[in-house]
C-alpha cells in the first residue's frame, strides 16, 4: 500500500481545504510532519484512517466530532485520499456526519454521512467500474484489499504514540486484548469454547446416564421392597432379587391350584341345594296359589255379572249424554236471542219483534245507506288534517321569521372576531419559528455555564499539577545528586575497595605485583556497587515522575485553556442571568406556540359556522314564503269542505259517528236472526235426541235411564275387572301346569334343604382361592417388574461405562485446553497461539532494538506462569547485555522505553503484515516520542529508519522536535493559525 494524495476539508483543526503530495514529500523515503504541540499533525494520520475505516484511532474515534468549529458554514467537511493497494490506484471520499445551520430561519440540521470509491486505473476484480457509494460497500472493499482490519491497521501503519510504550510495560491480560485484535485468533477461542460447550454437553449427558442407573436402582429397590446393599456389587443383588421373586412365583403356583380344586368340589355341592331348594319352593308355591285361587269363587262371579251389565249401559249413557248436551245448547240459544233483542230495543231501533226474513231485509236497506256514507269519511279526515296543517303553518312561518331575525344579529360580530383570531394565530406562528433558536441558544449557554463552574476545579487542578511537577523535580533533582556523590565517592574509594580485595601471594588487578607493601585505606565508609546501583534505580524513578508529572501538568494546563478559550471572558455568573433569561424568553415562546394549532382550528370553526348561519337564515326566510303561500290556498278548500259535511251528519256529532251508529245497528239485526234461527235448529234437535234415548234404554233392558246410568262402569274399571278375571285363570292353569312337572314328581312341599352351611363354605372356598390368585397375581407381576427393571438397569450400566471414560478423557483434555488441569504453565491455545507470535515479535523487534541500543538490549519472551497461578505465555522482558541480567521492561529509562517501543512496534508491523498476508505496506508513519533522546541515540535510531525506506517504502516521521527538521531536508511542516491548523509543504 502506498499513499499519493491527501485533501482535508473542514476536518479537526483544518477549516479550509488542505492538499498534502505524499508523492513528493516521499520521493527521498523519509519525510518529516512537524509542528507545534496540538496543530494538527495527529489529525493528518486521523484523515488517513478516517478515509480508510470510517474512523479514526484511540480515544479520538470514542468522541466522533470530526467538522472543524472554526469552518464557515457552506464549507463542507471532507477527507479525500488517493492510494495504490493490490496493484489498483483508487481514490477514496468520506464526510462524517455533522450539524449546519439552517439556510431559513434558527435552529440546524444534519449533514449524512456520505462515502464513495472510484477506480482511477482498472477496478478490481469483481468490483464495478463506476465505483462504489454505499458507506458498508467501500469499508468492505477496502479492508479486502488491505487485507487487514482497522485495529491492525492503526498498529501497524500508523505507529501511535505511547500505544507501545504501555504495551510494553501492559500485565498479561492487557497485552493479549491487543495481540488478539490484531493476529485474529479468535477461532482458537472458538476451539476452547468449543471444548467447554461439548464437555458441558458430555456432563449433561453423563449426569443422564446416571441418573438413569440410580432411577433403575431405586425403582428395583421399591420392587423389591429392599434397599440396594452399599458395599455389594449391584448386578449380584439384582440376580438375587431376582432369584427370590421366582421362587415366590412357583410357591404361589402351588398353593393357588390347591384353593382352585377346594373351591370348585365346594361350589358343586352348593349348587345341588341350590336346585333340591328351587323344587321344593315351586311345588309349595303351586299349591299354596290353587289354595287362594278356591277361596275367590263367589267374588270371581260376582265380577262377571258387573262386567256384563257395564258393557249392556255403553250405548244407553251415550245417546243420554248426547240429549243433554242438546238441551244445553237450546238453552243457551234462547239467552242468546234474548240479549240481541234487549241491544236492538237498547239502540232506539224499532221491528225487534220481526221474523227472520223481515229482519235480514231492513238490514239490507241501513247497508245501501252506509255505503253513501262511506264516501264522506274521507273528506271528514281530511278536512281534519288541513284544519291541523293550517294551525302548524301559522306556528311554522312565526318561527322561521324570529329565528331569521336572531341569525342576522349573531352574524353581525364574526368578521371582528376573525380579524382577533387571525392576529394571535400569527402571533403562535412567530414564535414557533423562534423556538428552535432560543432552545440551541439555551443549550448552548448550559454547556458554557457548566464550563464556567468547571474553570475554578481545573485552575485548581493545574496548581497541583503545578505542584506536583515541582516537587517531582525536586525529588529527581535530589535523586541525581544524591547519585553523583554516591559515584563520585565511590571513585574516590576505588583504591580502598581494590586494595580491601588483595590476597597475599595473588596478582595486584592493577599493577600485577603479589607483593602488597602499602595497600591504600578507606577515607569514610566506603560506596560498594549495590549502593550506588541504588540510587541509579531511584534517580530513573524520580526521572519518571518528573515526566508523568510534566504530562499531567500539561493536560491540566491544556484543559483549562480550552474551556477559557470557549468562554471567552465570561463569567458563570454572567452566563448563568443569561441562561436564566434564555430559559424565560423559551417557555414563554413554547406556551405562545402551543397555541398555534387550537387557534387554527378555532378559526376554521368560526368560518364554517359563518358559513352554516349564512345558509340557515336563507332557509328560514324561505320557509317563511313557502308556509304563508300554503296557508292561504289551503283555506279556500276547507271552507267549502265544511258545508257539504255539516249537512250529512245529521243529528250526530259528524259523519263518522251517524256511520258508526248505522253500523252498530245493522249488525244488531244481523245477530237477532242468527240467534233466532239458531234457537229454532236447537229446540228441533232436541227433540229428535229424546226419542233415540228412550229407544236405547228399551234394547238395552233397563226400566229407565238411571238405572243404566248405575251399571255403567269407567273403561278403567272394566279393563281392571277383565284383567282381575283373567289374571285368576291364568294363575290357576299355571300352578297346575307346575305340579304336572315330570321333574317335581314326588317332591313333598314340606321338606327342608340346608343351604346356608353349602353357602358358608362355598364362602370360605371362594375367599380362599381368590387370595391365592392375588398373591399368585402379585408374586408374577413382581417377578416381570424385577425382570424388565434389571433388563433396563444392565442397559444404563452399559451405557454409562464408556460415557464415564469418554468424559474423564474429554475433561482432562479440555483443562488442558483452557489452561488449567495439566496444564504446567497454566497456558490456553490461544494464549499458546498468541505466545507463539509474540515470539515472533520479539525476535523480529530484536534485531531493530540491538541496533538501536547499540548492542545493549535484546527481547526476551517468556512463557513462564506468573504469580498467583495468573496464566503465563506473554511475558516480555529485555536482556541487558551490559550486566547480562534479564531485566523487567518497566525499569527502562524513558529514551530507552522509547527505543524498545519503537522497535517492538515496527516487529509488530512486519510480523502482522506477514500474518495477515494483505497488501504490501508501503508507507509507514511513526507518531512523536523523538524528544525523549539524546543526539547519538537520535542518530541510531535514523539509521533504522533510514533502513526501512529501503526497496521504496515511505516512512512519515510525526514530531515537534526541532533536530529533525535539520536531518530531514524535505518536510511538511504544520503550522498552528488564528483560526485553525495549516500546512506548509517545503523543500
């Protein structure tokens, strides 16, 4: 991967648009950005990764506020890069999502996020050749052509400052988050869970199998109503459970044949009584009913003759009954005719006296006279609804003309009150429009109020951080010379700590003699090499609290000018009037602009009832005209109307009541000859019926009728007399037929059979047997439970023996696994994996440290479990050449922690590349730490990098130190502005 071109618009500290040419600034190989501390240099590799991924390293992407505060607002934020991947040069366009005032009235609105991807020379296989717009399409792409994830990217191109430094000095659980970020062994992690997963699956089902082998057991155990032995094998017991239930099965056998055969010779003799019993009941039966049967003679006669008299007075009572129904019908014709004279004479008619055809032919006469009437009918209820409809006319056109009258005088006042409504409508409408700008205004001022009361808390944090810094340089500079007197004594008792080593006879390690004439003595206590080792490692502890202290002091500083810069010189109590008044002005314009939309729809209300009252006088005033021109035509008819009735009523009320009267009459005529004529046809039928009465009682052979009214009987009665005569009949021929029986012959009626004995022992037999057939029933059925559990139980413990040594060895090996069990070191796969390409960092990173150190320090990994049992396979650690100690990473010093970072960085990138095997990384960019070394280190470590531009890589250094610009001849140099960063390109 090579970059050829930058563009940043409206981006970090940049307002304006800024070009950078890596092709010219990469032509020597090595190219310098530098700056003053917070001009931008940073956001230059942030618009690199941005443009790429989407977003940008460290905490810087957690923010996500990307558009320049400084740029003007049509100015849209942008970053464009053109680069060379996979052999494809592409040029790459993102914005970021941002805010812009809008362009009518307060208030802002949001920018979309936009990216899009175009082939300059050939599209990539598979890609089409307009390019790309979608955001996840040019992410995906990009990161298939790097061939690397953004995490890895952000390591191993863009080296960030103080990234390595603490993963240099990072516990073991830090350093593996990052090396599995940017390695991706997350399949070996998968590997583990997949362990964990199947070996909980494998538990589950091994507790199943047991569980199955315990439920077998405790169901045996309740068959067999015993408990399972602790220290016997449990196939033995079953065996023997077993064997027990079988031989109670043969014994019940046994014993329930025995109580069978009892049983049945038991049952036969019962039977015998039985039937000896039965004979001798029915020949005593059959007797004592041909005794009953005798004494019943006389009343069986006696039945006969009342039956036969009943069925003699059948038909004399019904031609009886018949006559007097008849005699009640004439009587209650005669009634009827009486009551029809009495309403003819009641309604002032005269001829109620008339024979039948006399009156059927006046009624004739009143019907020719009802149907003249019966034209007139109509006209009367006419007339009585006109004389109706003319009193609601008048009542109708009084109405209408005062309710006309009121919707004129209601109408008068709607054009002020819509000119009132349309004012406050408009006045909603204003201050609607001002709402979003007060409420951003509001908004604004918080975060500056509590800016404001933040200001006290981070000035009082940069005097202690002032503090602090002071007393850390007291402490380092107490240190250092605490250190050089501690050196400077101990040169000057050299010669003592020599001659305090010399043994007669032995060389003189400095002049070779044995002869010790005059060995020097110690002026003081002398200064041995652990002391002054001592105060080395106390004199580089001071140094780095001085410079944590410095960077302390510095953020403190940093922030605090922020937040007065963003004030701007005013004061929290200022700010908080303002915000106060703020907050007034929006709830007033918010409860002002509530209102709009009820004001709206009250003035379409108002209209449309303007509207409705418009047409409702109109209809009024018509209805006025229409019930006065109806009126007044409708009389002239009902006047003349009135005359023809007033003379055909007569001397009644009006023509309904002289029909009604008609009427009335006319059907009292009717029924005067109908009840007449029926009182005759009653009195000829009466006397036909006399007559077969009389004739009947003759046949029948009874003197008169109430005699055979006394023999006549109920059907009832005579079906109980029949059914009494034949029951006795039927019951004497069957108690004969019964002793005729061949089988009774010689049964005597007094004998006495003993059935109760035969039924106690057939009892007993029988309550016998059956408890036999239950134990029998019992013992079997026990006997195939026990079968078919052991049967069950030798199934689950055959299942369960290679489950169990499946799971010991699944366990064992996923202890293993995760690091645990055997495990010596207490490594996983994949800390084993990542300790495996940790080593591979070290070494690559070894071969730029040694030369950077000049030969002094080489990484050392280790794999060696750390304390407290804690997991091993990352440790890091240096080799010291000078005292050939292995020394922890945190005692270097700072330009030491510097020269290790930077090399275990660029170890990184050179193992990652290769690990990932994406495209060939052609530009490399280092972010600050130069000023933590000295000149000669300085040197060396240009070498290096002069060494990485070797076959045309480009390295970009990011720096603000000043001996660079002197080394790098072709630079890009950021410049802090008035209202933002700059670029100067320069050669």
């Amino acid at each position: 991967m090579r970059l050829h071109r930058l563009e940043v618009e409206a981006f970090g500290p940049y307002p304006r648009r800024e070009v950078v040419d890596f092709d010219a600034l990469g032509a020597d190989g090595l190219f310098l950005l530098h700056g003053d501390t917070g001009a931008g240099k940073t956001t230059l590799l942030d618009a690199v990764a941005y443009a790429l991924f989407g977003r940008v390293p460290g905490a810087r992407g957690q923010v996500k506020r990307l558009r320049c505060d400084l740029a003007p607002p049509d100015a849209p934020s942008e970053v464009v890069l053109e680069l060379t991947v996979q052999g494809h040069r592409l040029r790459v366009a993102r914005s970021p999502e941002y805010e812009v005032p809008k362009r009518r009235g307060e208030g802002t609105t949001t920018k979309k996020a936009k990216a899009s991807l175009s082939w300059i020379d050939r599209p990539a296989q598979d890609q089409p050749a307009e390019g790309l717009t979608r955001i996840d399409e040019v992410s995906r792409t990009i990161q298939r052509l790097l061939g690397m994830s953004a995490e890895q990217f952000f390591q191993v191109v863009l080296l960030p400052q103080g990234e390595f430094a603490r993963f240099l000095r990072a516990e073991t659980t830090e350093r593996e988050q990052l090396l599995e970020r940017l390695f991706a062994t997350q399949r070996f992690a998968g590997v583990e869970r997949w362990f964990r997963d199947r070996r909980a699956a494998r538990r589950q089902d091994l507790e199943v199998y047991r569980q199955s082998v315990r439920d077998c057991t405790a169901r045996l155990a309740q068959a067999a109503q015993e408990e399972p032995p602790e220290d016997a094998d449990p196939a033995d017991w079953v065996a023997t459970i077993r064997h027990r239930a079988d031989q109670a099965v043969t014994e019940a056998e046994a014993a329930e044949a025995t109580a069978r055969s009892d049983r049945e010779q038991v049952e036969q003799r019962l039977a015998e009584r039985r039937e000896r019993a039965e004979r001798v009941r029915r020949v005593r039966a059959a007797h004592h009913n041909l005794t009953e049967l005798a004494g019943q003679t006389a009343q069986r006669a006696r039945w006969r003759e009342e039956l036969a008299a009943a069925r003699r007075a059948v038909p004399v009572t019904g031609v009886a009954a018949e006559a007097e129904r008849r005699a009640a019908r004439l009587e209650q014709a005669v009634r009827a005719e009486t009551d029809r004279v009495r309403d003819l004479v009641a309604m002032g008619a005269d001829g109620a006296e008339a024979e039948v055809p006399r009156l059927r032919e006046r009624a004739g006469r009143l019907r020719e006279e009802l149907g003249e009437l019966s034209t007139l009918l109509g006209e009367a209820e006419q007339q009585r609804t006109d004389q109706t409809r003319l009193t609601e006319l008048a009542a109708t056109a009084a109405h209408a003309a005062s309710q006309a009258e009121a919707i004129t005088e209601k109408l008068a006042g709607f054009p002020e009150r819509m000119r009132e409504l349309r004012g406050l409508r408009d006045a909603a409408a204003e201050a609607l429009v001002r709402v979003d700008g007060v409420r951003l205004r509001e908004t604004e001022l918080s975060e500056l109020l509590t800016q404001a009361n933040e200001v006290p808390a981070l000035e009082r944090a940069v005097r202690r951080a002032v503090d602090a810094e002071q007393r850390a340089v007291d402490r380092y500079q107490t240190a250092r010379s605490e250190l050089l007197d501690l050196r400077e004594r101990r040169l000057n008792g050299m010669a003592a700590e020599l001659a305090a080593g010399l043994r007669d006879g032995e060389s003189c390690p400095v002049c070779g003699s044995v002869e010790h004439p005059a060995p020097a003595g110690p002026d003081g206590d002398l200064v041995g090499d652990a002391a002054e080792q001592e105060a080395a490692e106390a004199e580089r502890i001071a140094g780095q609290g001085k410079e944590q202290a410095g960077g302390a002091r510095q953020e403190a500083e940093a922030a605090l000018d922020a937040a007065l810069r963003r004030l701007e010189g005013q004061t929290a109590e200022e700010l908080a009037e303002r915000l106060t008044e703020t907050k007034d002005e929006l709830a007033r314009l918010s409860k002002q602009g509530e209102g709009k939309a009820r004001l709206e729809d009250l003035m379409a209300a108002t209209e449309e009832e303007s509207a409705d009252l418009t047409t409702q006088r109109a209809n009024a005033e018509r209805e006025v005209a229409s019930a006065q021109a109806e009126r007044q035509a409708l009389a002239g008819r009902v006047e003349e109307r009135a005359r023809r009735l007033e003379a055909a009523r007569g001397e009644h009320a009006d023509v309904a009541a002289r029909r009604a009267h008609l009427v009335a009459v006319v059907e009292a005529l009717d029924a005067l000859a109908e009840a007449r004529s029926a009182r005759a046809s009653a009195q000829q039928a009466l006397d036909e019926q006399r007559a077969a009465v009389d004739t009947a009682v003759r046949e029948a052979g009874f003197d008169t009728v109430e005699a055979a009214r006394s023999a006549a009987r109920a059907d009832s009665a005579i079906t109980e007399l029949e059914r009494r005569l034949s029951d006795a009949e039927s019951a004497e021929a069957a108690a004969r037929a019964v002793l005729a029986e061949p089988e009774l012959s010689g049964v005597s009626p007094d004998e006495e059979v003993d059935l109760d004995a035969a039924r106690e022992s057939a009892r007993q037999a029988q309550a016998t047997a059956e408890a036999a057939v239950a134990t029998l029933r019992a013992a079997t059925e026990r006997a195939r439970t026990l079968e078919r559990l052991a049967e069950r139980f030798a199934e689950a413990e055959a299942r369960l023996a290679p489950a169990e040594a499946e799971f010991a060895e699944l366990d064992a090996l996923t202890d293993v696994v995760n690091g645990r069990g055997q495990n010596a070191r207490k490594m996983s796969l994949r800390s084993y994996v990542l300790a495996a390409r940790l080593e591979e960092v070290a070494v690559a990173a070894t071969v730029r440290l040694h030369t950077m150190s000049q030969g002094r320090y080489s990484f050392v990994h280790s794999d060696a479990a750390g304390s407290w049992g804690r997991r091993g396979g990352l440790g890091l650690d240096v080799l010291d050449d000078y005292s050939g100690a292995v020394r922890p990473a945190k005692t270097l010093s700072g330009g030491e922690s510097f020269l290790a970072s930077l090399a275990l960085a660029l170890g990184l990138a050179d193992v990652v590349a290769a690990e990932t095997g994406g495209a060939l990384l052609d530009t490399l960019f280092v972010d600050e730490g130069f000023g933590t070394l000295d000149a000669e280190t300085l040197d060396v470590v240009m070498d290096v990098l002069d060494e990485l531009r070797a076959g045309g890589r480009v390295v970009g250094l990011v720096s603000h130190v000043e001996e660079l610009r002197q080394r790098i001849p072709t630079r890009l140099r950021v410049r802090k502005a008035r209202t933002g960063s700059t670029l100067e390109l320069t050669a």
